[in-house]
C-alpha cells in the first residue's frame, strides 16, 4: 500500500485511466472543497463540469496573475525584477490585456487553416517515425520511439528549434512538470531553459527565418522584449510536446483495452475526429487548471470563497461528470463531444488545440494501420503511469506486433 504521504495531491490521483473516486464523491457532494496542492498549500478545489467553465470564464474574479510578495513554500524568494523576466511572455501567468495583446499575435499561426498546410509535413514526420518502428522490429517502447518523436518534431520545425537539441529539452521539460522534484531544482531547470532560449531569441533577431520565433521578430519584433521572446516560445516548446506525447502514449493504450473502439479507428476515417475528442475528454491528462487567485469575496456552488484564496479547477472531474455527459467513465467514441475540459476554457483555452487535434487525427489511424495486430508487450498491471506529473501520461508502453 501506497503510504499516504507519497500519494499525489487529491486532484492528480488517478486509478490507472480514471480520476480517484473521491473527485467523484465531492463532485456529487458539495462540489467544492478544500485541499492542499502539490507545493503544500490550501487551495479550493472546484470538481463540476459547470463550476469549472464559470471559474475559467471569470478572469476579472479569478486571476492567472501573482500579487506582490506571492511566494510558493519551498522556492526561493527571488528579486521583483527576475519575477518579471521570467512571468514575461507567458501567457499562463497573465491576466487581460497583457495576455490578449500576446495572444492576438499567436493566433493567427494556430488557425485551421495554418494547421491544414502543415498537414503533409506532419503525415512525412508520422510516416518516417513508423517506418522506423517496423525497420528496428518488435518490441518498441512506443513512448520513446512514436508518442515523444512525433510532437517533439512538429513543434521544433514550428518554432525554429533544432531537433538535434531534443533530448537536452525534452529532459529539462519531464523534470520540470514532475511535481515530486524539489522547486529549487526545477527552477533551476527553467532557467536553462529559458537561457538556452534565449540564444535562440537571439539568433532570430540577427536573422530571421521562416518559423515562428521568425514571424514574431518579422512581424512584431518592436513590440515584443526579448523576455517575452523567450517566454513564449518557451512556453510553446514545453506545451507543445509534453501534452500530444502523453496524449499519444496514454491514448494508444486506452485503444488497445477497447478493441472495437480501436478497430474503428484504424478503418473508419469518420470515427478519428469524434474518437480524438472522447479520448481527450476522457483521459483528461492536464490534471488541472493552472491555479487561479480570487481578486474578491467570490461564491462558488454555494461555497464562499474569500479574496486572495486560491482556486483550482479539477478538469479529469469536471470531464467525468454525469451532468455534462451519459455514462461519463465509458469510453465511447461515438459521443462527438467538442465542449469538453480538456483543453481549458475561456480566455486561457488552449492556444495549440487545433495542432494538437490535426497531429492526433494523423497519428493514431496511421500507427493502427501499419500495425494491425499492435498488442502491450507486458500485462497492463505493469504498465507505468507517470503520477506526480503536472501531465498524465506513461513512462513507456512497450509493444509487439
């Protein structure tokens, strides 16, 4: 038995695919309760579907934005001056307008149909990544050798970030989001990231190309600092692989304990998009909103919640309650839900969704159909989840065919 102090915080703890049933317990209960985040702090956790999308909705009374002298127990105290640097250009710890002025300049690389002319050379990346699979021969670790490659690669060739240099970032970035790891250390791992990022900055004020760290310098270059620079891709390289990897990895393995769901993914073409949507729903891997501060006395299902408290939005439960959706902890890829969780809500919705959906509807009918017979290599008891980590996912998920 798992001793009680190394389990992960209430809203993180997970029974292989599906949310403690405590989130269920309180979501049918009061709906909202108090608990202790993974930094030891009292936070109100926020458990419906409904409360949750009001909370997200509400940026005036729920804050992304840290007040003055906000310090997280465990972390070092650090200068007014490098809090700023290192809040700049991240979108997650911004609050309108500075975050709908840094939005407006995104978007536009995130539209559908931005998304659709990357179509051929995410089919090339996908293709060669299975072709390399079949050449090495079973088993593969399908999280090493498909789930991490595939995004990693995308986002790298988006952003201008050499390839070559994946693995220092994917490293940094997998420590950085496991919770368990002292804050100092993790920290420390954001400033390399952010000082290796920053030579990149640099290079693409000297001589912009065609990505977008180039677009940004081409198109907004006197309105953005260095620091917002190095925020913004930073935080794109780090979302933009982390979640589709564990998306790919986690979702592979739901398929393969539904097989008649995974059949029809692999030969219906219709089945992909509406199967993408319920797996996002239902596995749910960003446990979390990023925690919200309340700005005044607010209310709450009832709860009162007082000013400068801080709140979070539980998104594997609000994606499992029963007064969104039938039969909530069925996987059913019939469903078509697109007003799921699992990509936020409101005004901090998910900037890459459209990316993060097109590599999916890519990637799982063609991993399907180049291995039809794609079976775990090992019982699912010992599959290993990964359950400190701000991004649900598995440590490997070894295969055969």
């Amino acid at each position: 038995m798992t001793p009680a102090a190394a389990l992960p915080p209430l809203h993180m703890r997970r029974n292989g695919f599906d949310p403690t049933p405590e989130l269920r317990d309180i979501r049918d209960g009061s709906g909202v309760v108090t608990a202790v985040n993974a930094f030891g702090m009292q936070v109100y956790l926020v458990t419906r579907y409904d409360d949750i999308k009001a909370v997200l909705s509400d940026h005036e009374h729920f804050a992304n934005g840290r007040p003055p002298g906000f310090v997280v127990p465990g972390a070092p105290q650090l200068p007014e001056e490098e809090q700023a640097t290192s809040r700049a250009g991240n979108l997650l710890a911004l609050d309108p307008p500075q975050h709908s002025r840094l939005r407006r300049m995104l978007t536009g690389e995130f539209t559908v149909r931005r998304m659709r002319a990357l179509e051929p050379r995410i089919v090339e990346i996908v293709t060669a990544r299975l072709d390399a699979i079949e050449r090495a021969g079973a088993p593969a670790d399908l999280v090493a050798e498909f789930a991490l490659p595939i995004p990693s690669l995308v986002i790298c060739e988006l952003l201008g970030v050499p390839y070559a240099d994946r693995d220092d970032f994917q490293r940094r970035s997998a420590r950085q989001l496991d919770l368990s790891i002292p804050i100092p250390e993790r920290m420390e791992l954001v400033r390399d990231g952010r000082e290796y990022m920053g030579a990149l900055v640099a290079s693409a004020r000297r001589a912009p190309r065609e990505d977008m760290l180039g677009m940004l310098v081409r198109d907004h270059g006197s309105e953005l600092s260095d620091a917002e620079l190095i925020g913004i891709a930073s935080l794109l390289l780090l979302a933009g692989h982390e979640t589709t990897s564990n998306m790919l990895g986690l979702g592979t393995l739901a398929l393969l304990r539904h097989p008649e769901q995974l059949a029809a993914v692999r030969d219906d073409p219709d089945a992909v998009a509406p199967a993408v949507e319920e797996l996002l729903r239902w596995l749910s891997i960003v446990h979390s909103s990023i925690p919200r501060i309340t700005t005044a006395d607010v209310e709450v299902a009832g709860v009162s919640i007082p000013h400068g408290s801080l709140v979070l939005a539980a998104l594997a439960s609000g994606n499992r309650d029963a007064g969104f959706v039938d039969d909530p902890d069925m996987l059913n890829i019939k469903r078509d839900l697109l007003s799921h969780l699992a990509f936020g809500h409101g005004v901090h919705h998910c900037l890459g969704a459209p990316l993060a959906r097109m590599e999916m509807r890519i990637a799982f009918p063609a991993l399907l159909r180049r291995f039809p017979a794609l079976a775990c290599a090992e019982p699912f008891e010992e599959i290993e989840f990964k359950p400190f980590h701000f991004i649900y996912g598995l440590r490997a998920l070894p295969v055969t065919w």
